[in-house]
C-alpha cells in the first residue's frame, strides 16, 4: 500500500509510506525558506513521489492528521462533563470555555478546505482518510517506536478538541485511559509563559527550557498553580485574570505580577510546573498497565528536560519520544496510522534521514560556486576525516552538508554545525554568528562505545537518544571535558551516533576522542536564527560566503571554503 501523508496546518509538509517503510518526508518550509510555513505543500508532495518513483495517480490513500471536526463519541461527554462542572465550581469561567470551543470549531475550516480542493481537483476523494489529530501524534509514535506495547501519552496546545491523551497501546488494539480537552491545554499555557517573557509562543519554547535551569521555580509555582492544575487526575485550567485557553488575553494583574520578576524565575516555574503535572499523569497509569515503555507526542515533548523527569518515573524502564514530536511530523504519523489501520505494516523506528539528498557531481559544484566568487573546494576521497581532525584542533566550525536531510526539528549530524566541546565560551560567539539569542548550550554528538562514560543512566537499548529528544545527567569527566555541551544544570541533550546508522559520522566521533579526548562534538542546527535548517546546497553556501562557519563538509567527499589570507585551508588544502 502506498499511503501520501499531507499537511498544511502549522508546519506544512508531505511524507511517503509503503508496506511498512517510510520512503521520504520534508516540511515545505525547506524548499519556501520561510520558517514554520503554514502553505500548502505542494513542493513536499512533488519530492516525496519524486523520491520514490511514483506519481499522485498511484497512490492508494491520502492521510490527512486534523478531522478538524467534533467527534461526539470521543468529545461529546467529555464536553458536556466538563461544561457542567465549570458551571458548578467556576461559573464565571464559562465565557472562556465558550469561546475555546467557538474558536476550535472556527480555525481549521479554512485549511480543511485547501485539502479538501486539492483532494477533488485531483480526484482523490474515494482515497482520502482524515484521522484524529491525537491519534496520529500517539498511534504513529508508538508505530514507530521499538515497543510491541506502550504507555502512550500526547500533549499540545491543541488538536480536534484535545491537547492530551493517554491511551495503553499494543498489538491487539488500543484502550483510551484519559482524555483532556483544548480548555485544559499545558501546550497553552507553556506558550503563553512563552509569550509573557517577550518570545514568540508555539516557536520559542525551547528558549524557556533553557532559561529555567538559570531560575529558582520555588518562587512563582504558585502563581503557575493558579493557572493550570491537577484535580482528581485530571488537568484542570483556572480561566481567568491568570490564564485562558489562548495565545492572547492577559490581565493587567498577571502582566504586572511577571513583570517584578526576574525571566528566569518565572521561566524555571513554568518548567517545573509542567514537569510536575505530566509526571503525575505517567505516574498514575503506568502501575495499571501490563508495560514499563512510554512513548511520547506532541508538540509538549518536544521539552527535552520534561522528556527527562517522565522518564526518571517509577515504573518507566524505556522511552520513546517521536522524532518530529509536533504537528509537522503530521505527514508521517498519518501516513503510519493508516497504513496500520488497514494493513497492519508498522514502520518501526524509521531514520528520520528522509529529505532531499545532497548528492552532487565535480561539474554541478563548479557550475554552482561561479555565483560565489572566492570559494574553492576540493574532491578528497581517502583522508578527508584527518583533514576535518585537523580542522576541529584549528578551532573550525564546520557546517555538515551530508546524505538526506534529516525530518523534523532536529538537526542530527547532516544538517548540522560541529565543533571542539572544550571551549564553553562559544555559546556566546558562536550563536552571535548564527544571529541567535540562546539560552541552552549545544548539543553533543557522542559515538555509541562513548555515550555509558559520559551520560548517568544511558543504556544501548534506549532509543530516545539516538534522535536527540532528551536530557541526561552528565558524568563527571564528561563535565570537565566537554563543558560547551554541558547545561548549568549539568544536563546535555545527546544525539547517540551508531555504526549502524552513520559509519562516517561514528567513525569521526571515535578519532576525535581518541585525539581530542573529548567524547563529543558539538552540534547544533545549520541555520541562523528564524531560518529553517538548510536545504539546498545553495543554502549551504552561503553561510560559508558570509563566513558564519569556516569550513563546508559536502557528501563526505568535498570540502569547501572562502579562499581568505590565513585560512585553514590555506595551508591544507590541494
């Protein structure tokens, strides 16, 4: 079976399943430049059939991951149930609950529509699935995952009337444990702290993350209970002055109250508030049901030190966090869901090396750098590892322009920026280069032989790591050796490099130790601030032309740089 998964909703994207393997998948904002496009996809879905050799006429189902409807088996009780209490204990919250399901019922029409046209322009109808927006975040993460049953847990601002599920997922079928509604959304209020605190909500969440390890979240954990909480097991917000279903409305009273505090005490609160809240969600599951794996999705995980504490949780003995964890990675969990739904095929733990390629000929790199005057490259099939060796001894940051381009919001050593772990001051310059305002510090890359030594707790079998979607505790030599990667809170969010997956990658990871003593490299994201990661070799050029890195890595063959007095190159180039 060939299914097409599309979305257009938030980050627009298209993924490519058949019998059981994710062919290819891209977000449009790749190709449109724009970040976090919100466009209809068109070129995602001409390179997912480009890449597998097939056309729109052949494919066998269209997967779309947002109903964008009321389901009155899954939502109706638990609407009515939540209206009648509200009316009960807080009655004065009602007009926000009226205009949270007003405005759910309102906002997706318009980009239901545009899949809807493209599906009859292209006589698709017959072929088209729409599945609920929580199942394709918890149905297709456990389908990915490793696991033959999970504990499987989704939380996001919102989608087809919810923003959390928990649901005991295995091969027989799937049993729905808990269900929250769009009132009662942690995705909500993490973004709206996001807001308070001068950043952009559904983007800059990671910007909190980093600046809660800074903060004392004693300080404002009861202002943060005040909005949103915990009653009898279930998520509950306060509506009101403190907090509203939205992205907007903020009382004088809150803005006044966030404003006498430092940003990273508010952050730090925010940060412990949600890790509480959904700890105590796992915690109450996870001893009713016949598994120990916990799998995780939504846009909520992609909170690496959250991700963290669920996993420290009694009774959770491995986790899986989906890769592209929010509502881009739609086009694949639909795609998985559906192709499970009728044929039973899982596509367990994919590469989310899924994109465009970066394959090119000797002429097509020459014909490209006659737009760029000043850069040279060379071909170098034997010994181009000690010259990247050498590089990183140099103090070069280097941008990695290799193989297919990673899906999701993680750059994992393809589209990547690598460098020396040993200087903790290249948080600062190096994010000033990319025209970045950070708090977290980069990322390492660790070769699998490394990672027992440098990460408390790390096991060969978790596979979390393996796509850089949460925190360790760093060991104490890992500490002092490699301090640019360790956070103030002595945690690291690492990406586990296997032979398996990356020789070239893991193979460069085991000499730079066995030089460098350092069990990592740095790696962060190929691409300035508010740009999506590169995707034409273009893109890649020019921050080499505009000197943000040093030295481009092409293919695993070709290296390229700005002919300059003085350059690494200079000296061990041809």
């Amino acid at each position: 079976m060939l299914v097409l998964g599309v979305t257009n909703n938030d980050l627009a994207g298209a993924c490519l399943v058949r019998d059981g393997q994710v062919i290819a998948a891209a977000s449009e904002e790749r190709f449109t430049r724009i970040k976090d496009h919100k466009v209809w996809p068109q070129q995602s879905i001409d390179f997912v059939l480009r890449e597998a050799g097939t056309s729109l006429d052949e494919v066998d189902r269209v997967a779309y991951g947002w109903a964008a409807g009321f389901d009155a088996d899954k939502h109706l009780l638990l609407y009515v149930d939540r209206i009648a209490e509200e009316a009960r204990f807080r009655p004065d919250s009602l007009p926000h609950l009226r205009k949270r399901i007003a405005d759910e019922l309102h906002n997706d029409k318009a980009k239901r529509a545009e899949f809807d046209e493209f599906v009859d322009r292209n006589g698709l109808r017959s072929k088209t699935v729409y599945t609920d927006h929580h199942e394709s975040h918890g149905l297709g993460a456990f389908l990915c995952s490793p696991f033959d049953d999970a504990l499987v847990v989704t939380c996001d601002g919102r989608g087809d009337f919810q923003s959390l599920t928990v649901t005991h997922c295995t091969a027989d079928g799937e049993e729905v444990l808990q269900r929250e509604t769009s009132i009662d959304s942690l995705g909500y209020f993490y973004g709206r702290i996001t807001k308070l605190l001068g950043f952009k909500p559904n983007r800059h969440e990671g910007k909190i993350t980093g600046l809660a390890a800074k903060g004392d979240p004693e300080k404002l954990l009861p202002l943060m209970q005040l909005m949103i909480g915990l009653e009898d097991g279930a998520i509950r917000a306060r509506c009101g002055d403190y907090y509203q279903p939205s992205y907007e409305g903020y009382s004088e009273e809150l803005l006044a109250e966030i404003a006498r505090h430092d940003p990273s005490d508010v952050a730090a609160a925010a940060q412990r508030h949600v890790e509480d809240l959904l700890t105590a969600v796992v915690a109450r599951h996870i001893d009713k049901v016949a598994t120990s794996n916990v799998c995780l999705s939504g846009g909520v995980f992609a909170n690496v030190k959250l991700n963290q504490r669920i996993f420290e949780v009694a009774g959770v003995e491995n986790l899986y966090v989906l890769p592209p964890m929010g509502d881009g990675g739609l086009p694949l969990q639909a795609a998985v869901v559906t192709e499970y739904r009728e044929t039973g095929a899982r596509s367990r733990l994919p590469s989310m090396a899924l994109g465009p390629d970066s394959t090119i000929s000797e002429a097509q790199l020459e014909e490209i750098l006659k737009d760029y005057p000043g850069i040279r490259f060379q071909r170098a099939d034997q010994g181009i590892q000690d010259t990247l060796l050498a590089a990183l001894e140099a103090r070069q940051v280097i941008g990695t322009y290799r193989g297919r381009m990673e899906f999701g919001p993680r750059a994992l050593g393809r589209r990547s920026v690598i460098y020396s772990t040993d200087d903790p001051t290249m948080n600062d310059w190096l994010n000033q280069r990319l025209k970045r305002t950070e708090f977290m510090p980069f990322a390492p890359l660790t070769a699998e032989e490394l990672a027992a030594d440098a990460y408390v707790g790390w096991k060969p079998e978790h596979p979390a790591p393996l796509f850089m979607t949460l925190t360790y505790e760093c060991t104490e030599i890992f500490a002092k050796t490699c301090p640019a990667v360790v956070h103030v809170d002595n945690t690291a969010r690492p990406q586990i490099v296997r032979k398996q997956d990356d020789s070239f990658l893991h193979s460069l990871l085991l000499s730079w130790y066995a030089r460098s003593g350092q069990a990592a490299l740095v790696n962060t994201s190929f691409n300035k601030h508010e740009e999506p990661i590169v995707g034409s070799h273009r893109d890649a050029l020019d921050p080499l032309r505009d000197e943000i890195v040093d030295l481009l890595l092409i293919d695993d063959v070709y290296l390229v740089w700005k002919e300059k007095p003085g350059s690494f190159m200079a000296e061990h180039g041809a």
